[in-house]
C-alpha cells in the first residue's frame, strides 16, 4: 500500500472535509439544509484550525 | 414554580424494522442508507467513510488493542478499539489482510490513527441516522 506523507494542514483539512460531509448528511432533515450544516461546520474546522495555528505561532514566541 | 412538562414517549420500534438497516450500516458504510432507498446520502457515507479509514491506513495508522491497565490506558485502548471495529468491512478486511501496522512515532502516524477511529465513529453517526429513517424519526 502507498504511504501517504500529509503536512499538518493537509491532513487537518482532509479530517475537516470528511467530517463535515457525514456531520452535514446525518444532522439535517432536507438536502438544503444538510448542505448549509456541512458548509458551516466545515468553516468551523477551518477557523478553528487558522485560529489555533496563529495561537500557537504567536505562543511559541 | 416550574410546569413540568411531560415527555412525549416514542413508541417503541419493533427490532425487525431497524435491525437489518443498521447491521448492514455497521458492515458497509452508507449500507443502511441503501437498504432504505436513500441512495445518494448512502453513496456520500460510504465515500467520506472510506476514504477517511483508507487515508488513515496510508499514513500508516495503528489500531487498536483491547488492553486494559489504568483507567487511561483502558480508555484509550478499548475505546480506540471500538472506534476501529465501528468500521465494519473495513476494519476486517485490514486485518484479515494483514495491512494493520505496529505503532510508530511520528505526526502522521498519529494522524492516521486518529483518522482510522474517526472514521468508526462517523459509521457510528451513520448507523445512528440508518436507525432513525428506519423508525420513522426522520425522513
């Protein structure tokens, strides 16, 4: 099997998307709105992960 | 003073109608969704399901061992183990086709690890849902 070599940010991004898609597909009751939750969830995981990662470089000194 | 309102009880679903759908969820990721016509969100599942465990075994993740110790030790070990498990044909396809890895250091290896669960547990949500459609709960 291929060895699969993924920096932080790619393997974060990767884990956002594929939980977002299930996240937005099991909450929601219509298609619209599974689609807005999986779009919403999936700029969470992307603010979180920007936020945290500036959080860390300015902590770090 | 408060107004206690009673709780609507749900009916209880007969075990036939729900069963079949979540076995099969747990077995095929999205398979519940199949078995209850609800082809694309079915499709989706198994897509996200399976490219997240497949991501994790390239990067080399580990899986889990029911070993028991302290409590954090039990917690991480039984837990991540069911977090595997809750993969279904995915998980045992790995095993039985030995492409499970010995635990190693390193970030990525970490995040396959932590990507092999989380896979398991977002089937989890999947059979979860399954459940739900086929008691009638949700459309």
């Amino acid at each position: 099997m291929p060895k699969m070599n993924l920096s932080h940010f790619e393997a974060a991004f990767l884990f956002s998307l594929f939980t977002s898609v299930v996240m937005g597909i099991v909450t929601k009751n219509n298609d619209r709105d599974r689609l807005h939750y999986g779009i919403y969830t999936f700029a969470c995981f992307m603010i979180a992960l920007f936020g945290l990662g500036w959080l860390m470089y300015f902590g770090h000194g | 003073m408060a107004v206690k309102e009673k709780e609507e009880k749900q009916p209880a679903v007969p075990i036939g109608a729900w069963a079949p759908a979540v076995a099969l969820g747990w077995l095929i990721p999205g398979g519940g969704h199949f078995l209850l016509k609800r082809t694309g969100r079915g499709v989706l599942l198994l897509i996200a399901v399976t490219s997240m465990f497949v991501c994790g075994l390239m990067m080399r993740g580990y899986m889990f061992q029911p070993q028991t110790g302290d409590l954090l030790t039990t917690l991480i070990n039984v837990g991540g183990f069911v977090g595997d498990v809750a993969g279904g044909i995915l998980y045992l396809l790995t095993v039985w086709l030995g492409y499970n890895q010995p635990d190693v250091a390193g970030h990525v290896h970490d995040y396959g690890t932590k990507f092999l669960v989380v896979a398991g547990l977002l089937n989890i949500l999947a059979m979860v849902d399954a459940f739900e459609i086929a008691a009638g709960r949700k459309e």
